[in-house]
C-alpha cells in the first residue's frame, strides 16, 4: 500500500503546484505506515496546508523547459549530485 502511494504521489508531484490533500488521505493510510515513514508522510499531509515551494516550482520549470532533453543536457550541466538527483525527481523521503 505505501509504495503504491509513493508511486501515486511521484507521478502527481511534478504536475502540481498546489496539492489538494484532504483529511481523508489521511485516513486513509495505516497509522504503522505512518510511523515507518514519518518524514514522508508529514511532508505529504502538509501538502495541503500550502502551496508548493519555490524549489518544487523550479524543478517542475526546469523539467517542462528541458522535456525530452532532460537527459541529455543535465549530463553536460556538471551539477552536484543532489541537485542532479532533484531534477530527475530521485526519491527524497520528503516532499516540496
């Protein structure tokens, strides 16, 4: 169920500039899958208490800017790992 959610939610997480989470998704989630992904799921639930961050927001530029040339043209941008990671949409464990 929790990796199927993850799944669901990394499809929706780059089209989205603000997410609608209702206390339903809350709900709807197990309370020990809670507690194994803690970090995960209190960035998720908040999600709807705010709109996306600026970082999210530029990522999501960034990807609709380069579509189909994502690839390619991060490998001659030379970024640090992490940031290379964030524009492919690497898992994080948390949410922007």
């Amino acid at each position: 169920m929790s990796l199927q959610l993850c799944t669901t939610e990394a499809s929706l997480r780059p089209r989205y500039s603000h997410v609608r989470v209702s206390e339903d998704w809350e709900e709807a989630v197990p309370a020990e899958v809670v507690q194994k992904y803690p970090c995960f799921y209190q960035s998720l639930f908040s999600l709807g208490h705010r709109p996306r961050s600026l970082q999210h927001l530029a990522r999501c530029t960034l990807r609709t800017l380069l579509e189909g040339r994502l690839l390619l043209v991060l490998s001659q941008l030379h970024l640090p790992s992490a940031l290379h990671q964030f524009l492919l949409l690497g898992f994080e464990d948390v949410l922007y």
